[in-house]
C-alpha cells in the first residue's frame, strides 16, 4: 500500500483523470517522484469499476483501490445489502472477506463483524478503507479465515464464505471443490462454529450439483440485477432436514420481481398460445423452476422445453409480459410476406435457428415496438408470436 497516493494532488490527479485514455496517460509517464504512473492507472481503472457496482466507495474521498480484480470479484452493494436481509445475528464473521463489501453490509445490521482476509496488502487496504467510510464495529484479520475459525475457537451467529473462484495459476472455476476454500471438505468444520454457515457461489455453478455436494441447506437465494444473475446464495442451517426452499429475486430499477418455491414433481399445465405471452426472468430460469411457475401462477406451457407461458387473462408475473397480436407457421421464405413486419426485437426458445440466422433469412432489421418470438409449441410445431410488451 503505498500511502503517497492518499496526498490530496494524487488524490486530485486520479479525479482529473477518470475518463482520461489510459493507454495515453500511462505513455505520459507520472507526475509524482514516489509514485508510478502504473500505480496511478490501477487506481483510475478500479475507481471506474466501483462507479455503478461500489458507488459509497466511488463518492468516499481517499479511498484507496486495490487491484481491478479484486473489484470484479467482490459483491456490489445491492446484492450485499440483499444478504443483510436473510440473516438475525448479533455476530458474522466473513472467512474469505475481500474487498470488505458484505463486511460493509453487515456492519450495517449486525453488531460484530469480522472480516477475514489472508492477502495482508487486500486486508491492510480494507481496515484502511473502513476508517474512511466511518466503520466502527468491523475487526479486520489478515489471516486464512478458516486456520482463524479453528484456533480461535468462538462460536459465532453465522459464518459467511465466498470462496476464491481463481486457481493457482489465477484461471476461472466455478466447481466448489476446485475453489478456494472446498466447502465440500469443509462445511462440517465451520458447522462446529455456528449453526448458520451462508455460502455465495458462482453464478454458473449448477445448482442441483451443489445440492448434491452440501447438506442441512434451508434456503436457496437465486440473485439477479437488470435480469443478469450475479450470485447464488446457500443458507445452511445446522441439522436441516427439510425441504429446500427456493426464493427467486431480480432486482430492477422500477421493482422487485420475486418468485419463491419448493420443488415438486407436478407436472406444468400446457396448452397452445392464449392472449398473453410470458418470459420468466433469468433467476427464475437458473432455478429452473419451470413447472413451479406453471402450477404456482396458474399459466400453461407453449412445450416442455420452450420455458414460454400463455393465459387468457392478464396476471403480474416475475419476467417480461406481452399480448399476442399473431400467430403464425414459421415458413422462413414466407415468412416476411406473412408477417408483412420491417423491424422488431426477436427472441429463440427452443428453437433450431439462432437469431442472427433469423435475421439474415427474413431481413427484419433489429429494433421498433414488436416483438417476435420464435419458439415451438404442444404439437412441436415451430411458431411465431407477433407480440407487443405491456410490462
């Protein structure tokens, strides 16, 4: 950590320089004896990263950053404040702390935090970073949070842990036994420490497959942001035996779309296309609660494999709503005669034809206030719904 950069002319310089090209400026060379103009751009481009994802620490002055990746790697603060909501605690300690953003979060919440955090660089900047957003009741450890857990030997309320999805040679996985820590091996240890162990995991892990790899899970936490999903949440519960409940949330600017559920064997309902059309949001599609959503909101399927729904009336659903204003056969050279349509936004389910072949075949330029849906229907026939969206 190299304090010359919390001056207030650096601090002044990195500001000036926010949308300043930073292949120019690193050629420019730095205008400081103590620092390197290297120095000077990681802290320019982790600054820009916390703009929309960190914006208490983008709008804090003399925060000081630490490198791009551990900016990428960390929650942003809606989905930290997202957790605080699952959990009644008086104590949390954070075994793989990071970058500190869900310390943050609890600290908020929960009267003891401790942030554990083996990288002594990363663990120094986030004690320092504290100081300057006023936090009081955060311990920072710069030590292997589960080598802590175990000598130290105090039970806490809840455990929090999202393990390094970076190998030795800094590559992606997302598998929980090649991340860091393996909470296949080691979930029964933090177990011994607190009846509440919540586990955040990559995005693309399967989640049928961490099922099958943990045990004693309460709840399942499907997170998403503008319909992309950035986290999946496991709340474990010391001795759990019952059956998992599933909440879905996609969090947009105007609301909240949350679906929850426990899986069942019922069958989804399914018919041909009615008068509304629905796409479930993308945590609704990781959760792979297709039939829940059938049975639960009272819709019919377009196929099993399509993942569309239709109703005859209206109804507030978790995803996108559209009215159906036509249906037709996908005959791709009458296609554009039949639809008689020179722009619309276009959408595959289970479909063979991508959509960028659709385009080339129809010449329907992308963009305007229709929509099209290319998808397959109960008598595998493959269709296409005009549709305008109402929500």
């Amino acid at each position: 950590m190299n304090k010359s950069i919390l001056n207030i002319e650096v601090q002044d310089f990195i500001q000036q320089n926010l949308q300043t090209n930073i292949t120019k400026l690193v050629l420019k060379g730095s205008p400081f004896k103590t620092i390197s103009i290297q120095e000077l751009a990681k802290q320019i481009i982790a600054k820009n990263k916390c703009k929309k994802k960190l914006p208490t620490w983008y709008n804090t002055k003399n925060i000081y950053y630490p490198d791009k990746l551990n900016i990428e790697q960390t929650s942003s603060e809606i989905t930290a404040a997202y957790k605080t909501q699952l959990l009644t605690a008086k104590s949390i300690i954070d075994i793989t702390g990071g970058f500190g953003v869900d310390c943050f979060a609890f600290s908020k919440k929960i009267k003891i935090v401790t942030h554990c955090e083996i990288n002594t660089k990363l663990s120094t900047i986030v004690a320092y970073n504290y100081e300057q957003l006023n936090i009081k009741n955060i311990q920072t450890v710069a030590k292997d949070g589960i080598t802590y857990l175990t000598n130290g030997n105090k039970i806490y309320d809840c455990i929090y842990i999202d393990p390094s999805r970076r190998n030795e040679l800094k590559k992606r996985v997302f598998l929980l036994a090649d991340c860091t820590p393996d909470l296949s091996k080691n979930l029964d240890v933090l177990l011994k420490y607190s009846n509440t162990v919540l586990i955040k995991t990559s995005p693309i892990l399967d989640i049928q497959a961490a099922v099958n790899e943990l045990h004693s899970i309460k709840e399942i936490h499907i997170v998403a942001i503008q319909n992309e999903v950035k986290e999946v949440l496991y709340l474990i519960e010391k001795k759990y035996s019952e059956k998992i409940r599933y909440k879905t949330i996609n969090i947009t600017k105007s609301k909240n779309q949350i679906f929850t559920f426990s899986p069942n064997i019922t069958e989804a309902n399914y018919s041909l296309p009615q008068q509304y059309l629905y796409e479930p949001n993308a945590a609704i599609l990781k959760a792979g609660a297709f039939k829940e959503i059938s049975n639960k909101l009272n819709l019919s399927k377009l196929h099993k494999h399509s993942h569309l729904y239709t109703s005859d009336n209206e109804i507030l659903f978790p995803g996108r709503v559209f009215k159906i204003l036509q249906q037709t056969a996908y005959h791709p050279k009458k296609l554009k005669k039949n639809l008689q349509i020179e722009k619309a936004n276009i959408t595959t389910r289970n479909f063979p034809d991508s959509v960028a072949t659709i385009r080339k075949k129809t010449k329907i330029k992308d963009g305007g206030i229709l929509y099209l849906f290319f998808t397959t229907n109960i008598h595998d026939e493959k269709i296409v719904l005009t549709c305008e969206k109402i929500s």
